[in-house]
C-alpha cells in the first residue's frame, strides 16, 4: 500500500536569489556520530544541498538551487538510516530571543573587555597612590579610562537604557531606573573629576557593574533560549500532519497548520484529527479524551462537530475543516483563556516588588546626603560627589543578579529533570503553592492506553502478537507492542490500513486488528460488561487467539507521588470532566478525598476561583483543552508535554515523560530556590547597610566601592548555585522543602 | 615612565584584536552550537572526503 505523497512544496521557503531553505527537527539523533552521518549522507545527493546539523538544537537546515535537489528523496535517505525529519517553521518569539539573547552576548564580550582594560589601569592607579605615582601619569591613565568606558558604556549599556526609559515613560520605576543612573552619574563625575585633575574616579565601578549585570541577563536569556528551542522541538514532533483531499480526489500529506477553512481532511483509524471540523462523510468513534476529559467514546456521522486532538477509532472520516466559529468548544476555551490569562497578569514579581521599595529608598537617601552636606557648610562640588557616591554603591549590582541568578541556575536543574518553564518568574509562584489539582485524563493516567489484562494471556501468544503490533502505526497496536518491547519482529507485515496487520510466522497466517480482522466478533460480543473506556486489539495465529483489552491506566508513579505531596502538606484534589463513576475508583486508588467528576470548562474554573477566594494558592495540573482555562486561572500551572497546543501555552512549566514526579521536583526545587533568592535579598541588603552609610560619609574610595561591589556579586551569584544542587540530591520521594 | 606611551596602547590594542575576534566568531554563528562543535572536532570525515 502506498502513502499519498507529501507536500514537500508547502514546506520550503524560498529566498530572493532562488535558494530554496528548509528547516526540520530530527527525530532520532542520540550521539555526536550521528551529525557527520547525516551531513555526509545529504552532501553525497546530487543538487549537494548545504546541509548543516545544529548538534545543540536537534535541527537541520538545508539550502539548495532551484530544480536540482530532491526534497523528498533526502526524507526517503534519512528515513532509511533512521532519522525522522519533522518540518519545522521557526516561531516569531523564538527568532526574536535568539537575536536577543545575541546582542546581550555582544554587549557582554564589550563591558566584559572595557572592564578588564580600565582595571588594569586602575589598579596601576591605586597602587600608585600608596607609593609615588606623579599626577600627570594618573590624569592620563584615567583620561584613558575614559577613552574606554564611554564607548563601551554607551553600547553596553542600552538594555539597560532602554528599558529604564521604557519603565519611566510608562510612570513605573524598575530596576534598570538607578542602573542607569548609578552608571551615567558614575560616569559623568568621573569625567568631570579627571578634567579638574582630581584623585577619584570611578569609572571601573561604573563598567564592572554593567558586566555584572549584563552576565546575569545573559546566562538567563541563554536559559530561556535553551528551553525554547527544546520546546519548539517538542512541538514539532508532535504537530500533526493532515491528509488533505483536493477537489479532483488527489491526496497530499500538509502539515495541519497549512489547512484552511473549507478543506476536505482525510482522517483513518487510528489517526489524531488534524483540525476542528464537521463530518463530511463516514462513522466513526471519537476518543475526545484529551479535549474533554471524558474517556468513554463519542459515536460521530456525517454533520457533527469534531475537534482537532480526537483519537478516531474504527472508521475513516471526510472532514470538512471548519478553523474557528462561534459557539463551538474550541470558542468557548478561547473567550475563557482570555479573561484568566487577564487575571494572571496582576501577579507581581519579587524583583519588582523589591525594586518598587528599593529605587525611591536610594534615591531619597542619596538627595538626604547631598543636603546634609550642604548644610554641613561642604562645597555644592564635594556634596555632588558624595551623593554620587551613594548612588555608585547602592547601584543595586547584587540586588538585580539576586533573584535571576537564582532563577537560571534553578530552571536549568529543572531542564534536567524534564521540566521546561514557560515563564521565568513561575518558580516564585510554584514556591508558593499549597493546594494541587489535578486533572485526570492524560495527567494521572498515562497519556498512552496500556494493555490491562496481559496476565491472563499466554506468553508465548502475547510475545508473538508484541512482534506483529510493532510493524502496526496504530495507537492500540503500539501500546501492544511496548508491553513487550523485546519480542521479535516478524518479517514481511503488511499493514491493511484501518484494519490491521498480518504476517506469515512458520507459514501460518497470524492477524493482529479489529476483531473482524480477525474473525473474533463472536468472543468479543461474550465479553459482557466492558467499561466504555476499554479498546480491544484482537490476535488469531492459526487457531490460537487473544483479545487485548487496553485502557488507560495510571502513570507508574502516581500513587507514591500522590502520597509523597500529601505527606508534604499539599492539599490534593481532582477535577475532572470524565463521568463521576469513572473519576471515583481512581480517587480512592490514590487516596483523594477530595474529587469532582463530570466537570465544564467554567466549573473547573470557578471551583479554582473558590480556592482563590479562600486564600489558598492552586497549582493546576492538567492537559486538555478543557483544562486550558483551569491552567490559566491557577495560581500556577503545569501540564504534560502530550497535552494540546494550546494548553500548553496556558501551563507555566510542561514535563516530559511517562513519570508525574516531576510535578514533586518542580515544587521541591523552587520552594529552595525562593529561599535562596530570599538569603541572596538578604545578603544585598547587608551590603547595602555596610556601603551606603561609608559613601554617605564621603568615606568611599574607589577603591572600596569596586571591591564591595564584585565582592557582593560573586557571593550572590555563588549562592544562586546552591539551587542547582539541590534538585541532584532530592532524588527521594519526599519533600524537604515544606517540612512543618 | 614614558615606555608607558608605547606600552599602554599596545595592551589596549591586542585586548581589542581579541575583542574584534570574539565579535566576529559571534557573527559567524560560530556560538549557535556549541555542543555540536565539541563533537565536530572529533569527526575526521571531512578529511577522507579529500582524498
């Protein structure tokens, strides 16, 4: 049976001097080999495509002449060596973090350059005041200071410039307000002291700070990039492709976001649908799981509305796509994403909450040190350079790498553990839960159906129908298959699309598919009393038969995780929008108490209003697309990777894997982080006590203000790793972090 | 003291060629995969291609 052909066409963006580009995400590529086999591979077809493997990312881009390379026989070639290519379009946000995170780098290699060469000089000044350095050596040597500091000041310090400018506009103070002007006021007193020839200057302060800080944002953008680019891989692998039928009856392959309104979609068993739609034509059985929560299957014929993500069971599908139209599920999700992704926004940062005190607090006392001084009968000249001062030292250089530092070091021991953060400041809203609610389809069970019943099977029948399941792109005929992932494979499968796969094993004929398949209709319909959730795969080799029942079933370590929460003084609760009969055995499995089944979109939303309202502070843990709104209006959310695009958009983190202890690591490692960020807060603030009254007593040297200030740096910074740490060592089930 | 006159800018010189190199391998896209270009140097394949 052959495939329709993909549309290789919609795939390739084309440049203006004719070159054809083409991204993908590779599936398949475990070690560093793999690169120089895949490059050589593409090099050796003709038409020679550039073809460069980004090792760090899991991507290929491929750059060729118009007409003389074959796109398709490229797959084809990489498909036989076993690497999967999913076409790939770059999101707008991540090309922009990627430029981003580029010009921070720049700015970083400029201030970091600046700062070493100004030092040297300083330093060489410093000393020279304990021995004989001769004044017209030191006005040169800060004259050269200067040279350096204000190029490289007025290019390095534009983030910073920039987004102070922005905050003011908007009548807010961030913290970029007093760096900014700690660094130009540093800046223009060190100028005008080395015109009058004077002995202090304080441009090294001025620089060093700003690579401080510029390292901070850096390895923070390099973080998020990483995550993102992990991210956007993950969606790749998943994004569904779409059969679509034209108007003269030919097939392509399209990637589902290329469908428009008005297209007809070919959906076979076993296929996820591609887009919301209507039926066009046939019947079938939906699996809507993943959108509703409900496990037991909707029956569909020709004019009923369908949803992108549903499982199609036993028959193919006409699809009428149908993007977007009131009063479908798909609007309804959207209207409530909106106005909980509004209610969010009000949640304010410990930084900005920090700096929102912090900037006016220096500020006064800065303006206080000049008018002191004034009184105190001091020159207008004397008393601007001690108010300088004060500003110099208080620039928050500590405070502002306290919390990101922290943050970095504590998503990067989350990246580890199969966790990406969406949002940097999640993990002061994680530290802060006390409730968790849990969705239950795909989010306690596993997202994949599991054979149930493979006790009472014969082995020797189950390992050969395992060995015929993995020639099967079925859903059902997968989960099969990973029962028994060492069973061998027989040779020669053929697949009859939407029914099955057979083989000859010693010259008989073994079937694996639809009970009809396999002539077992009669066994099955002995089957009395099936739970509407349970799919059968049925096997015949010879006389020998077996029907698999599959359902889902919880993930492997959802019991001890549960427990593990609990006894940490989590408040647990499900909320689910599978029928109550269903949610109930898997509650008392668990032990929850506290559980709702048969729930909307909008109750699962108010139900976590309620827990708002009465102070509690809810994670969300969910993965359809009903669950979209509940991620959007918890406290703070976290979904699976299997989840829908568009929860996933709406969760704060999303965890890889089979495994739910993820969720426990989350919260284990951001509550350590948000102490820690706190202790760093702290140790600023300690500084800051020590610094602020020197400089207020015109006591502060440059001398002192550069060593205070990178002292301070550093052993925040070597604090924030402690975060790192602990993430390894809290590989055991139970929370330190909240012990009572 | 006026060897300083020479020895002063020929610091700040080399510091800058330095610059001026990590500024071009960031603009070759030479930072966009790091992990990648660990294993690259290993890989001997471009040489038998050569041959």
């Amino acid at each position: 049976m052959s495939l329709p052909a993909l549309d290789y066409d919609a795939l390739v963006t084309r440049g203006k001097d004719g070159a054809l580009r083409f991204e993908a995400a590779i599936d398949g590529m475990t070690c560093a080999a793999c690169i120089g086999e895949i490059e050589s591979a593409l090099h050796k077809l003709p038409g020679m495509p550039a073809a460069r493997v980004n090792y760090t990312n899991r991507r290929l881009s491929l750059e060729w002449r118009e007409g003389l390379f074959d796109l398709a026989g490229a797959f084809e070639r990489l498909r036989r060596m076993g690497y999967r290519l999913r076409p790939f379009e770059l999101a707008g946000g991540e090309l922009i973090e990627q430029e981003a995170s580029k010009r921070l780098l720049r700015c970083l290699a400029i201030a970091a350059f600046a700062a070493m060469n100004i030092m040297l000089l300083s330093v060489a000044v410093w000393v020279g005041e304990k021995s004989d350095i001769d004044p017209a050596t030191r006005d040169m040597f800060h004259g050269l200071s200067a040279l350096i500091a204000l190029p490289a000041a007025a290019f390095a310090g534009q983030p910073f410039f920039q987004s102070a400018f922005t905050a003011l506009r908007a009548r807010r103070l961030n913290m970029d307000v007093p760096i900014s002007l700690g660094v130009t006021l540093a800046l223009a007193m060190s100028v005008y002291e080395t015109l009058i020839h004077a002995e202090h200057a304080y441009f090294d302060s001025a620089i060093m700070l700003l690579t401080f800080l510029l390292l901070g944002r850096y390895l923070d953008a390099a973080m998020r990039r990483k995550t993102r680019a992990v991210a956007a891989n993950l969606a790749a692998l998943r994004a569904p492709a779409a059969c679509r039928i034209s108007a003269d009856g030919v097939e392509t392959i399209v990637p589902a976001r290329q469908l428009r309104r008005g297209d007809h979609v070919l959906v076979r068993p076993g296929e996820l649908l591609p887009a919301d739609g209507v039926v066009a034509s046939g019947a079938s059985a939906l699996d809507e799981s993943v959108i509703t929560g409900e496990t037991a299957r909707r029956n569909v014929a020709a004019g009923d509305h369908v949803f992108a993500g549903s499982l199609n069971h036993h028959g193919a599908l006409t699809l009428s796509v149908e993007a977007a139209g009131a009063g479908t599920l798909l609007d309804e999700i959207e209207r409530l994403l909106e106005k909980a992704t509004a209610a969010r926004s009000r949640y304010v940062r410990l930084a900005d909450r920090v700096s929102a005190f912090y900037a006016p607090v220096v500020h006064i006392a800065a303006l206080a040190t000049l008018l002191a001084w004034l009184w105190l009968g001091a020159s207008l000249h004397d008393a601007l350079v001690t108010a300088i001062a004060v500003l110099i030292v208080t620039c928050p250089c500590a405070l502002a790498l306290a919390v990101p530092a922290v943050q970095v070091v504590a998503s990067g021991a989350l990246f580890r553990r199969g966790v990406l953060l969406n949002a940097a400041d999640a993990i002061e809203r994680f530290a802060e839960i006390d409730t968790i609610v849990f969705d239950k389809t795909g989010t306690l069970t596993s997202p994949h159906p599991r054979v149930v019943n493979g006790a009472d099977i014969d082995p020797d029948v189950f390992a050969l129908a395992a060995g015929l399941a993995r020639g099967s792109s079925h859903p059902l005929a997968r989960a099969v298959a990973a029962a028994r992932p060492d069973a061998a494979m027989p040779a020669d499968i053929t697949e009859e699309q939407g029914q099955g796969v057979r083989a000859l094993v010693d010259g008989v004929e073994a079937r694996l598919g639809s009970p009809a398949f396999c002539g077992l209709e009669a066994e099955v319909a002995a089957l009395k009393g099936l739970e509407p959730d349970v799919s059968i795969v049925a096997f015949r080799y010879g006389v020998r038969h077996a029907l698999f029942r599959l359902r889902q079933v919880l993930r492997a370590d959802a019991v001890e995780t549960i427990a593990a929460l609990a006894r940490s003084g989590f408040a647990i609760a499900i909320l689910s929008g599978d029928r109550p009969e269903a949610v109930e055995p898997l509650a008392k499995a668990l032990g929850v108490a506290d559980w709702r089944g048969g729930l909307k979109p909008a109750e699962k939303v108010s139900r976590l209003d309620e827990l708002r309202a009465s102070g509690r502070k809810a994670l969300m843990v969910g993965d359809g697309l009903n669950d979209a709104p509940a991620l959007a209006s918890a406290y703070a959310s976290m979904s699976p990777v299997e989840a829908t695009q568009v929860t996933q958009a709406a969760a704060d983190a999303v965890f890889v894997g089979e495994r739910l202890d993820p969720v426990l690591a989350t919260l284990q490692t951001s509550r350590r982080a948000r102490s820690i960020m706190r202790v760093n807060l702290g140790l600023s603030a300690a500084y800051n006590a020590v610094a602020a009254p020197l400089a207020m007593l015109g006591m502060l040297t440059p001398l002192i203000a550069a060593a205070a200030m990178s002292g301070s740096s550093m052993l925040v910074t070597l604090n924030a790793l402690r975060a790192g740490s602990a993430a390894g060592a809290s590989d055991s089930p139970t929370a330190k972090g909240s012990a009572p | 003291m006026t060897v300083l006159l020479i020895l002063v800018p020929l610091a700040l010189a080399l510091g800058f060629v330095g610059l001026l190199g990590f500024l071009w391998a960031l603009n070759s896209g030479q930072y966009d995969d790091l992990d990648g270009a660990a294993s690259r140097v290993l890989s001997d394949e471009d040489i038998e291609d050569k041959k």
